[in-house]
C-alpha cells in the first residue's frame, strides 16, 4: 500500500475581474458535467494563453 502524503497546493491571491456574460455562459456550458471548476478553467485557459505567447516569442 502506497503512504499517504498530505496533498499541498500553490498559493494563491483572490482577485475580482469582469467577464462579459456570453463568455461566462461558453466557459459554463463547456464544464457542464465536468469535474471542473469555472476558476479551474480559467487558469488553465490563462496558462496556455502563457505558454502560447511564450512559444510565439521564441
């Protein structure tokens, strides 16, 4: 049997943006019935957005 081990997680900062509703409604009907959270598609769309950008500087 493996031992546990205490998950941990990055810190993180709360900040408040603005979406524009038809973007919340697309983010929404793409996670429906997913095991994901809206912050948790947003961080992952804003990371590949990143490493887009990263790649296209190179």
């Amino acid at each position: 049997m493996a031992s546990f081990k205490i998950p941990s997680f990055p810190p993180t900062t709360n900040k408040t943006i603005r979406f524009p509703n038809d973007v919340i409604e697309q983010v929404e009907a793409k996670i429906e019935g997913q095991n994901c959270t809206f912050s948790a598609f947003v961080i992952a769309a804003v990371r590949a957005a990143l490493d887009d950008l990263d790649q296209k500087k190179h």
